[in-house]
C-alpha cells in the first residue's frame, strides 16, 4: 500500500525515537497501523456505497440503552446530509438530539425492548432535523458482536421516508378497484403500518367513530377499542407477519369519540406499496346491521298490523280522445292503504293524492310509458289521515291489437319500507 504519511507526524515520531533505529522501527509500526486504517476505511466506503441506494445514513452507537442512552461513536456523510448535524456534532451526543414532540413514544419503547432482548428492530417515527423540522426516519437496527459473539454496538440504517408517505396515500386510493368505484365508496375501511398507526381512513370510518383524519393519526388502531380487545389487537402488530393473521372475521368493540360503543367485525389484507407493508382492514358495521334488522322487524310488524298482507294497489292508466290522460281502474288495495275512496282518483286523478313534491316525476314516468319505456320511480300518496305512504311505483305499457301503439299503462306501487339509522 502507498503510504503517504504526513511530515508532522514523521518529526513526531522522530522526536520521540532516541536514535535512527528505533525512529525507523517506530515509522515502520506507523505505517502498518496506517496501511489497516486505510483498508478500513476502503471497506467502509464500499459498505456505505452498497447500501446507500436502500439507506441514507449510518449511525453507530455503543451498548449503553440507560438515560442519557447509547452515545454515538459514528456517522457516515448521509447522516450528515440527512439531519443537518455534522459529525463532530454527532459524534458524543446520543440519538435524542433527533427527537422532540411528535416522536412516537410507544415506537420508542418498543424499540428499547427489542435491543435489551439482544434482537433487531425495525420502525420509523417523526425525528427532528438541526434545523428544527419534521421528518419521518425508518430504522433498521442490528446489534454488532465481538469475536465471542457478545454485542458491543448497535448499527442502526436510517432512511427519510417522509415523501414516500405522503406519496403512499395515493398509492392506497390506486389499490382501490376502479370497476367497482361506486360499491367501494359504501365500505369502511383503514390502512395502518405495521407499528399499528392509523395512516388512511375513509369518510364511513370516520363518520361511524367521530374523529377526524388528524386525530386518527394520533392514535395506534388498540388505542380506539375496549379494554378487553386491546390484547388481541396489540398481539396482531406486536411483530407482524401476514402469516399470522388468521382468515377469519375479527370482532372488536370500539369507543366513539362521544363515549358510545360500536361493534365492527374486521376483515384484515396486506399489499406491499413503495417496500412497505401496509395493513388493510374493511369493517362491517354489526352495531348498525343489528339495529337495521330489529327496525325491519319493528316496520313489519307494524305495517302488516295494519294492512295485513296487503302491501300494493294498482293504478291503470289511457288517454283519451282529447289526448288527456287519466285513471280508469284503482284496485281495492288503494282504499285499503291509504283510507281514500278511488272515486277521487278515478274522477280527479292522482294529483290530488300524491305529495306535490313527486308529482313532476310521477307525469314523467307516465309519458315515458305511453312512449313504449318501462319506468319506476320513488313517491309518496297521502292517506286519509292527512299522513303519507312510501311506494315504489313501476310503470309498463300495455299494447292492444296495435303492436305500435301504446293502450294503456299499469302502473303498481309496492309499499316502501323506510329504515331509520
């Protein structure tokens, strides 16, 4: 190896040397020592060159995990570039100096249990650069043993992955089947990282528990159930392999913001976006679908209390020969439903028995159905007792002799069960 050693360190070792001899014996062991620290130093660069492209920094630090915490022995450059901190800044002070109010405390117990356990960890939270802001560091960490396989020093790679979770969010929504576009907007799900925070909820999510996007942000996925779910739910991102989830429904009791309870059942996916793992989980609302069968029930029994098994009538409609059109057949059901004599619809037609609200649709379905188009639409008629029915209201035309030409049109409403939420 070329040696090349600085002149004020060959007069310091001349100085130091009681003769010729001993100065070329110390020059000598000077210049081993030398040739292995540039050797280590070679190899550390073509470490850090391996690497840089998965990791922007480097850090090392020694054993110590008790306050002030392990001190740093090393930095690379990409540290350097990557907080702000030079090395001699660095190098001393301890890995809090990147911490400050939105570090995730939790990440960083977890982070403290894997290394007095002697394993690896990987993780990310918010750090702070020497300028004073926000970043998102990914660690991977690795204990570094001694020939006796004892652990001396902790190596940790970081990587600022901020824009890659900003980016994230719309790699979510493209993960999203755009077919189905429409269907996935009535479902309610989250997508979490694998330290169980909550990094996207829909607007259903959202709406069902009562918090905002920012608040969801603040919290692990355990912290918004039940004292009794918050086990199962821990277990599940305590270290998480997809091979672990179950493909089975989970049921978990979770406590709105107003302090009520809701029971979700979970459906849990996983997909790699951007080399990280992102959890995916699609609830069913089982507060709601329990609530929505006991009111079905209740409509039921009330409407069949009332009419029975009766639950439409039938309208027939013509046009005359002044082109007006009008009722000429009410079914006996009409009277039963809504208490009105069919006289009135017969010689005044629907106008008067129909909420003014619907009437516009309801001589637009008609003319539709004179013209040869089947059409349904959504209306109310009153009743007797100045209250209003709901019904589904389907509009066919019949043809007589005259394949061409419209006769008449039948018209049946079904009654239309409304579900209060």
């Amino acid at each position: 190896m070329d040696r090349k050693l600085d002149q004020k360190i060959l007069d310091q070792l001349k100085q130091c040397s009681k003769d010729e001899a001993s100065y070329s014996k110390l020059q000598e062991l000077f210049g081993e020592l030398f040739d292995r620290f540039q050797e280590a130093s070679s190899q550390l660069k073509l470490l850090e060159q391996a690497i840089k492209h998965d990791y922007d920094s480097i850090l090392i630090t020694d054993l110590s995990l008790e306050k002030p915490g392990p001190k740093i022995v090393y930095v690379n450059d990409g540290f350097t570039r990557m907080t702000g901190y030079s090395k001699e800044e660095a190098i001393g002070n301890t890995p809090r100096m990147l911490q400050g109010e939105k570090t995730d405390r939790k990440v960083l117990d977890r982070l403290k249990e894997r290394l007095i356990e002697g394993q690896a960890f990987f993780g990310h939270t918010v750090n702070y650069k020497k300028d004073g802001s926000e970043f998102i560091n990914q660690w991977d960490i690795h204990p570094l043993t001694n020939d006796s396989g004892e652990i001396t020093h902790w190596v940790s790679y970081q990587r600022d992955i901020t824009d890659r979770k900003e980016s994230s969010k719309l790699i979510f929504d493209a993960n999203l089947d755009f077919d189905n576009l429409t269907e996935e907007s009535k479902k309610t799900f989250i997508d979490l990282d694998v330290q169980g925070n909550i990094t996207t909820s829909n607007n259903s999510f959202k709406n069902i528990l009562g918090y905002d996007a920012d608040e969801l942000k603040t919290v692990k996925i355990w912290d918004l159930v039940v004292e009794e779910d918050k086990e199962e739910l821990k277990s599940l991102f305590a270290d998480f392999e997809a091979k672990d989830v179950e493909d089975k429904p989970y049921k978990w009791h979770f406590i709105k913001k107003d302090g009520d309870e809701v029971k979700l059942e979970a459906h849990i996916s996983y997909f790699i976006s951007n080399d990280e793992t992102v959890i995916r989980i699609q609830f069913d609302n089982l507060s709601l679908r329990a609530r929505v069968i006991e009111t079905l029930k209740k409509k039921k029994a009330e409407f069949q209390n009332i009419v029975g098994k009766k639950d439409e009538f039938t309208l027939r409609f013509v046009v005359d020969e002044q082109g007006k059109t009008g009722c000429k057949f009410v079914s006996d059901n009409f009277t039963t439903l809504t208490g009105i004599d069919p006289d009135d619809v017969l010689g005044q037609g629907i106008k008067n028995v129909v909420h003014a609200d619907d009437i516009g649709g309801l001589e637009k379905a008609l003319e539709d159905a004179f013209n040869g188009k089947p059409s349904t639409v959504s209306c109310k008629y009153k009743t007797a007792d100045d209250n209003y029915i709901s019904v589904v209201h389907s509009f066919k035309p019949d043809y007589g002799s005259n394949p061409d030409v419209v006769e008449s049109v039948k018209a049946v409403a079904m009654i239309e069960l409304e579900v209060e939420n």
